[in-house]
C-alpha cells in the first residue's frame, strides 16, 4: 500500500565529482517526505533538494536500486540516470579481496558492517581511545556510548574493518588489553582518515577534511591496453625477435621460452576482465634451474610495460646503476611511507609503484588508479627481481604519463627489428622521469 501520494519525483544520477556516489533530486509537493526516507536509507542532505549517497565500500548504485524500489512502493516516482543504471546492472568484485570464500551477498554483509561501523564513529556514536599498526593493518579500541555501552577492538580500514571477538565490560579493561597486545604500537586518538574516508566526509559536509589542505583534483584515468593488443603484441613477438620460440601446449595458451632457456612467459588468451592474470613471466638461474622471480599482468596492462620487461630478459643492461626510487623521484612522483610499505604516486595520481620490503610474492605492485582493490590493471612482482629491470619498468611507467615539469620523455621501448643480432646491446638508461574493480 502506498504510504504518500505519487506527486513527488526523486531523480538519482553518479555523482560528477566523486565515482560511485549518487546524487538524488527531490522535487514536488511531498519532497520532504521522500527525503525523510532517503535520510533512513543512507542519503545526508546536501542542498534544499538534493541528497547523496557516498559510502566507504562504494556500494552506493546497490543501495540506491534499493532506496528507489522502497521509494516506488511508498508511492513515490524515481527516476534513475541511465549511466547510473549502467552501474546498477553491472556485477563487479573486489580485486585482491581478503576472503575470497565469500559470495557476493556475504562481501555486502561484511561491506555494510565496515559501513555501519564508519557510520557510528562519524556521527559520535563511537570514541575511538586508540590506535595501532599491527604490521598488516590499523587496529583500534574504542566504546559504544549510546544505549547499551560496549567497548570493542576494531580490525581493518575502510570496507574491510571489523569488531573483533573480544569485548570487555569496561573501558579500562579494553584498553589494558589493547595495550597488551601491540605495545609500542599503541597510538593516542583515532587513526588518520584514508583517503576514501575523506573523500565521503567531504561530499557529506560539502567541505574538505582539514581547512588548511584542499583535496587533490581528481586523478586521471590510467593508461590500460584496448582489448586485441596484447594478442597483437604478442604475434609481433615472435615474427620481430627471433630469440623467443612459440608453444601452444593448449588451445587458450601460449608459451614464449627465450633461446637461452632461462626465461619464460606464459599468456593467457582468455583472460578479459582487467582483473584475469592474462602474463605469467618467470627467470630461472639456469635450463633446469630454480626460479629466480616471477611477475603476474593483468589483462589491462598497457603494452609498453610488458615490453620493457620483455626486452630487459632477453639483453639486460650492462652495469646500470639506476634505482626505482631515484627514477620516481626525478619524475616528480610523490612517496608515501606506510609502516609495512612505501608507495610512490604519479603526479596525476594515474599509476601507483607499491614496495612491501618484508613480502616474498608480491614484493613489488605496479597499478593503474588510486585504489589497489579497484586498479584498472595491476603488475606483481616477487622478490628477486633485479633493481634495474624495476627501475626500467618505472621509468616506462613515468614515460606514459610524464610531469609537466620534466622534459619530453625518451621513446618507449620498441621490438627490435629482425636483422638484429642475437647479442643486443644495452637499453639505455632509464632518464630521470618518472582507482572501488570497474563495474
């Protein structure tokens, strides 16, 4: 039964600034009853007639299919933009999820707690006492105020945190615990906003994080490989390089094993969503030796990179002394030191260089966008793999989309011709120049 008159029009588009958020209008003569339940469902209030929806495990098309089902019932008209709708019918995962047990309904379970939780700290319904890295990620105490008190211990960040098993009767029992078990860990207050919680904050209150820092400028979209070049890459391969010999033990795959039966690369040609390992390249110290490293690409990976690997292995540089650092940062990109890790981003925030010094297989990631759970393509390497083939391959990835600032980038690496010589020279050196799954 309709619960008020269809003469309001709700209309819900993405948000122009802010991917997935929703933005939903309100207008007719009962508005503010349709905004009463879009308040309930989620949406804070942005203007006289609009609303938004900005969540931290961006989920917001879901709930806004939702939020306009009700609304229709209680008898009110929706409109839904059609690329929003777009998003709505579109079925994505995370990248790099933690527990890939999970259905897709499960990860909304764990999703909306993560949310719930967010919820409660931003509106001062939980006191967080404090924090701590607990080598993996942001661990926290803190205590429910409202109702039935309770005082928990909180794992993870963003759309992955969760309360632990262990809840105490009292404040200081919770904290002497917390004390306990991380140490010197332990840090006063909260922990700083990540970068999505800042974004959602700011699009809730229509103003940034601290007032001494204005938000960076959205990041541009990353380089990512048109579907067909990597086959065409591929066929190049062999028909240019005559050093790299061609199996197909199967229908979908296809093997490149270099004349000096140390190095392999394996493609996988039906690899399609950005997501699907379409590489698998590895260098072994000798024809029946042990593996030295082995790097995984994804099926968006631009070319280029996988080009710069590709030609590193088969004539590695003679004594190059660059470092990955030293190229990043005469390109301008921007380091960030993590307690596990450090990230260098480049300038337009397009493509993130991740290091993990205490990782063994994913050692190094290369990724496209902001967010490694939504990268547009993503490159891991393991331990082991030689300092100048890292710093080549950053330096390629500098070149696709350099700094203003610098001057023009060196041509990127192309397939030898092929007259040349099994023996190549060199590659020169590297010049100093350095986003929640696509639905």
């Amino acid at each position: 039964m309709p619960y008020a008159p269809a003469d309001a029009h709700v209309h819900f588009a993405l948000h122009p600034d802010h991917h997935p958020a929703v933005i939903a209008t309100t207008t007719g003569p009962t508005a503010d009853a349709a905004r009463s339940h879009l308040h309930d469902f989620g949406w804070r209030s942005t203007g006289p007639a609009t609303m938004v929806l900005a969540r931290i495990d961006c989920e917001e098309p879901h709930y806004t299919a939702q939020a306009a089902e009700q609304l229709r019932r209680y008898g009110f008209t929706t409109e839904i933009d059609p690329a929003l709708q777009e998003e709505i019918d579109t079925e994505w995962v995370w990248g790099n999820y933690p527990f890939p047990w999970c259905s897709r309904d499960e990860v909304r379970e764990v999703s909306a707690e993560a949310q719930r939780i967010h919820d409660d700290f931003a509106e001062g319904r939980l006191t967080i006492h404090l924090h701590a890295h607990d080598g993996h990620t942001i661990v926290a105490v803190g205590s429910y105020m409202e109702g039935v008190r309770r005082h928990v211990h909180l794992h993870g960040e963003d759309h992955l945190r969760q309360e632990t098993d262990l809840t105490f009767p009292t404040e200081a029992e919770a904290v002497a615990e917390f004390h306990r078990l991380y140490g010197v860990a332990v840090r006063p207050g909260p922990a700083p906003l990540t970068s999505r919680e800042q974004a959602v904050r700011q699009l809730l209150t229509g103003k940034p994080p601290s007032a001494a820092e204005e938000p960076p400028a959205p990041a541009a979209e990353p380089p990512v490989a048109e579907p067909g070049e990597h086959e065409a890459f591929l066929a190049a391969l062999f028909d240019e390089d005559r050093q790299w010999e061609k199996y197909r033990p199967f229908d979908e795959t296809t093997i490149a094993s270099h004349e000096s039966l140390t190095v392999r690369a394996e493609f996988g040609h039906e690899a399609r969503h950005r997501t699907d390992v379409a590489w698998t390249i590895a260098e072994y110290d000798g024809p029946v030796g042990e593996r030295l490293w082995h790097a995984t690409l994804t099926a968006a990976t631009p070319v280029p990179l996988i080009r710069t690997i590709l030609q590193h292995l088969d004539a590695p540089p003679l004594n190059s002394a660059d470092h990955p650092d030293d190229v990043l940062h005469g390109a301008a990109w921007h380091p960030a030191s993590h307690p596990a890790r450090t990230t260098w981003t480049a300038p337009d925030r397009s493509i993130v260089f991740e290091s993990t010094p205490h990782a063994v297989a994913d050692r190094w990631t290369l990724y496209g966008g902001e967010d490694l759970d939504r990268a547009a393509w993503t490159i891991r390497l393991s331990s082991g793999v030689p300092q100048d083939l890292l710093a080549q391959l950053v330096g390629t990835a500098a070149d696709l989309f350099p700094s203003p600032t610098q001057p023009s980038p060196r041509p990127l690496p192309a397939p030898a011709p092929a007259s040349q010589s099994a023996v190549k020279p060199p590659l020169p050196a590297a010049v100093p120049q350095a986003r929640p799954l696509r639905r």
